[in-house]
C-alpha cells in the first residue's frame, strides 16, 4: 500500500482547485468522508467539499508531516494553510489535523476521516466568533 498511500500525499500536498477532479482516481465509487462538519458518501459529494473550500478560502494547501501506514489502513498528520477570502482577508491561516484512511485492495480510498478541533482551529479565527471563543476558553480555564 506505499505507492498508494505516496500517490495520496502527492495529490493532497499538490491539490489546486483548477484539478480537484483528479482526486476522484484516488477514492473509491461509494468511499465516505467524514470531518466536524460533512459526512458524505461518494466522489460526487466528496468532491463539493473540495470544491466549497476554493469558494470560502485562498492560496489554501496542505503539507502531510507525519504518515502512518499499517496494512490497507494509514494515518496521516497534517497542516492546512490558508487565507479567508471574506474574514481576515490576506491573514495566513493554518489548521492542524489528521487523517484516517481505510484504502481498497486497489488502493483506492474507502473512508477518509478528518480530525481537527473546529473549536480551536477555525472558530477562534473568526473575527467575531473567534472573540467569543477565546473569552470562553478564558472563562473555563480560570
């Protein structure tokens, strides 16, 4: 399963919005993904939510820091970097998470599971809501 799981970082650390598409050769036909906010069946599906990042975000990427791979299944560290196209607009961003993938015996990928604390990681960016969370986490560890 290394050469899949090398094609898997190579198409994630090299992703453009112009080529999402080409994603589709790496998951198979019913594969689900599952992050804070979508659990999704399917390519068409999965790729909405590639798709929704280029219309909220820019200059977005991901660079895989650590992989993991243990028989059909791998789990991969990442960091996502990226500018809000409406909030905070220009300011580099960067959220830390991982991956879980279950791959086929092709390789393709079955289920892909993102975890990331929204919380942490994306609420506290938001010029209004990001106040409010970082006053909370003030408040509750006070």
């Amino acid at each position: 399963m290394k050469p899949a799981v090398d094609a898997i970082v190579h198409a994630f650390e090299t992703l453009d919005p112009e080529h999402i598409d080409t994603l589709e050769a790496l998951y198979a036909p019913n594969a689900r993904f599952k992050d804070p906010f979508n659990d999704v069946r399917g390519w068409p599906a999965i790729a909405a939510i590639f798709r929704h990042m280029d219309v909220s975000l820019v200059q977005s990427r991901f660079v895989i820091t650590e992989r993991i791979v243990d028989g059909r299944q791998c789990f991969l560290t990442w960091e996502f970097h990226f500018s809000f196209k409406r909030f905070s607009v220009g300011q580099p961003q960067c959220i830390l998470g991982g991956s879980h993938l279950v791959l086929d015996e092709g390789g393709r990928i079955t289920l892909h599971r993102d975890y990331w604390d929204a919380a942490e990681e994306l609420y506290e960016k938001l010029p209004l809501v990001g106040s409010l969370m970082r006053w909370l986490k003030r408040r509750a560890n006070s």
